[in-house]
C-alpha cells in the first residue's frame, strides 16, 4: 500500500488534524509514524502550547529493515510488527529530560499497519499534571482518535491559558492544575471539584447557552459569570461516558495573569533542566564538584521564587517567610546538616515583591551556603529573623560555628559568595549590610544583618 490510496490519505489526514488536541490533553510530544512506499517516515510531530521534549520538529526516512535509533524508536517498531500497543522502557533521557514513550498502532485492518503514534511523555511532568489518570487518558484518547478515522469529525484546537477538566459518568472526574486555577472562585485545590457534576459546581452563577459544534465533537459551548469574571466552557464528546471541558477566562486581565503564570512555570523549568546538567557535568569533573554545587544551589533557589509564582494567585508579591523555610531545607540536606538545629523565627507573613524576592533569595543561599560550607564540625545552631515594617523588610542570620578568622574583611573578600551579598544587598536592593563575630554561650559565631526598603508592586 502507498500513501496515495484515498483510505490511507482520510487516515492520515485524521490524524494530522486530532494529534494536537491530544498532545495538549496529555502535556506529551508526539510523533506520527507513517508506512510509506515499503519504508517508515516521521510523517509529523506535535507538542503542547506550553512545552516540548524537543527543539523542533524532526524529519527521519528510515528504510524498511533498517534499525530504529535503539533509545527512542525501538517500541515503534515493535508496534508495526505486532499491532499491539508497546509500553517504552521508563527513565529514557530526551535533551535531559526523563520520558517514557507508548507507542499505539493503528491499522487499517487488523495486521495491516499504516501507522503508529508514538507518544512521548516527560515523567515528571505528566504526574503533576494528570498524575495517576494518565495512562488512561492516553488509551481512551487513542480509542477515540481511531472512531474520528471513521466518523470524519475532529477535535478542537486547546488555546494558550486554556485548562481542562475530565468529565467521566457524568461528574468530575479531574481537573487539571490550570482548569482549577481558572476556578478559583469555587475550588482551590482539585480534591473540591471530584466527585461533582458541573450543575453543581456552577449551582450559584449565571450560565447562558452559545451554542455547539459537532464538526468539532463540541456538544455545548456556554459562558458562566463568576463574580466580577466571565470564563467560557467548552463540553468536548470523547465518548458516551466521557468528555472534556475546556475553560478559558474571558477576562482580559486573568488572562494576562495566565499568561505570566506560564512564564513563570517555563522558567522554573528551564532552571530545573541547568540544575540537571550541571550535576550531570559534576559528575563528569569530580574536582570542581564545590563549584558545581555552589552553582546548583544558586539556580534552585531562583527556581523556588518562579514555582511559588507559578502557582500563587497573586503574581507581583511573595511570602518570602515561606522561601526562607524552602532555601533552608534545601540546603541542609544538600550539605547533609540534618543534624544541625535550625531556629527560624518570624512572627507575621513578610510579603515583598517578585523582583526583591529573587535577589533576597540568592542572599540568602549565599549566606546559609557559606555558613554550613566552612563551618561544618564547628557549626550546632543556626538561627534566622524575618521581620517587617511598613517601609523596610529585616533578616538576620546567626550561627555558632567560629566566626570569622582574626584580621578577615568580607569587603575585601576574594570570594564570589561575599561579592553576591554585598553587590545586591546595597546595590541591587539598596539596602544596609551588617556582618561581624558574636560570642554566645562561651560560643564565636557569625552574625549577617541586612535591612532593605520594601517596595510596592509597579
């Protein structure tokens, strides 16, 4: 068989026009495998709005017997050969991410395969999102896409911001983090819609009916007035016993806070795939492995500042009390100081804005990094104050494990972790840096005192 067979072309062309909304549902790449005059081509690849396993698409002719590259089209091939769906081996790496691939066939008739989807998604990912439901997301999906060859209809595409929520049986099955995000307003968590029918969850807002598309499998399409916002539904028919909703927020300024959430999101994730490679390349230099901790614990805790924004309803300010708790146990057991007692003391939410939040957080870590780097053995106690004001934020750092060497000057201090604190807290933040030996309890430690302005969100 060709290409050029017209059951073929419907094939593919179905599955050409319904793999993004698949992609998107799963938070998966994928890739489309077609048979093609007696050879196996990548007929074409998709990916999530928000992200991607790999840089761009990829076009691959492979002739048959030829062998597939071993670490990502080994189930591939399996698919064609048996018609069966292939589970990949789990914890392959893909540009330093950990993925697993299914590969799904899909025949024309049985033993007669024209193609396999190859569904690649990144571990970490996929269970934070669809967590234990994935897997049957993924097989009902593939279920689905094959009625489309048949029926003719597709799916809609998932606009950027939009989240989903599973209707199975007529009530939540799940929602994903962003669908709970868009419903702020009624749930805060997805644990407060499971379980319900969307009569009920929207028991006590306005709905008004806009109409529906069967070319698109849309059954309904409405919108819902939640307080001072106006989200849309879309009831998408996956099956006769389940559906997705998708909801966006009509509103412009959700939308921009949407958006941000997501950037956010990406960051955090482009700084968890640095952190990855530079312990893959500590591995690689055991001698530089200081550095290449030093570098780890400065990028984790810009992470932290770009995951609490990434799920925080508020988007300008942080409760930098709970990074402080964050960036502290991290890097305890980084160091391995679990054995170490930690007072930490903070009697009121410290809100301060994103931008201050990330240079406190890099002070911060530099301050803990150095304590616990050079004082190990020494070191029993370390004690942290946060307090605030209307105009200014304070934290002090204490410890216990010997102080400063008579004759040293952390101003003139060689060390790129002094340089950090001093650069940024007197001019990055404008602020005040006080560091000197204190005795307490026939005990030298080191005192770190810093006061800076608070600024409002601009």
């Amino acid at each position: 068989m060709t290409a050029t067979n017209p059951s073929i072309q419907t094939l593919v062309e179905s599955l050409d026009a319904n793999l993004a909304f698949v992609s998107e549902l799963l938070q998966a790449s994928i890739r489309l495998f077609v048979k093609q005059d007696n050879k196996i081509v990548i007929h074409n690849y998709f990916h999530p709005n928000q992200d991607s396993l790999y840089l761009g698409a990829r076009d691959l002719g492979l002739g048959r017997g030829e062998k597939f590259l071993p670490y990502k089209d080994i189930s591939v091939d399996k698919a064609f050969k048996l018609d069966t769906k292939i589970v990949g081996q789990y914890g392959l790496v893909i540009n330093n991410r950990r993925i697993q691939e299914f590969a799904y066939p899909i025949a024309l008739s049985e033993g007669d395969v024209i193609a396999v989807i190859a569904v690649e998604r990144d571990i970490y990912v996929t269970r934070n999102i669809l967590g234990q439901h994935w897997d049957l997301m993924a097989d009902m999906l593939i279920k689905t896409l094959r009625d489309k060859i048949e029926d003719g209809t597709r799916f809609p595409n998932i606009a950027f911001g939009e989240g989903a929520v599973i209707i199975k049986s007529g009530v939540v099955f799940f929602a994903n983090p962003l669908a709970v995000n868009l419903l702020s307003e009624i749930a805060e968590r997805a644990s407060q819609l499971e379980g319900r029918s969307l009569d009920d969850v929207f028991a006590s807002f306005p709905r008004r009916y806009k109409g529906k598309d069967e070319g698109l499998s849309i059954d309904s399409i409405e919108e819902i007035s939640l307080r001072q916002r106006t989200i849309a539904l879309r009831h998408v028919r996956l099956s006769d016993e389940m559906s997705v909703v998708l909801i966006k927020d009509n509103s412009e300024i959700k939308i921009k806070e949407t958006l941000l959430k997501e950037i956010h999101h990406r960051v955090k994730n482009n700084l968890q795939t640095i952190s990855s490679l530079l312990r893959m390349q500590r591995r690689r230099n055991p001698e530089l492995t200081e550095s290449f901790n030093e570098a780890i614990n400065r990028t984790e805790s810009i992470a932290l500042v770009h995951e609490y924004l990434s799920r925080s309803n508020d988007i300008e300010t942080i409760d930098f009390g709970f990074l402080v708790q964050k960036i502290l146990k991290g890097l305890i057991s980084s160091f391995g100081a679990e054995d170490i007692v930690v007072n930490y003391d903070c009697p009121q939410k410290v809100f301060i804005v994103s931008e201050d939040a990330t240079n406190l957080a890099l002070v911060l870590n530099e301050i803990l990094s150095n304590t616990l780097e050079h004082t190990m053995g020494k070191l029993s106690k370390i004690d942290i104050q946060l307090s605030s004001n209307d105009h200014s934020l304070t934290m002090i750092v204490e410890d216990d494990g010997g102080g400063f060497q008579e004759g040293f000057d952390y101003r003139q201090s060689k060390g790129l972790g002094w340089e950090i604190v001093r650069t940024i807290t007197e001019e990055s933040l404008k602020g005040k840096l006080v560091v000197g030996n204190i005795e307490a309890n026939g005990r030298r430690g080191l005192r770190v005192s810093l006061n800076i302005p608070l600024h409002g969100p601009q």
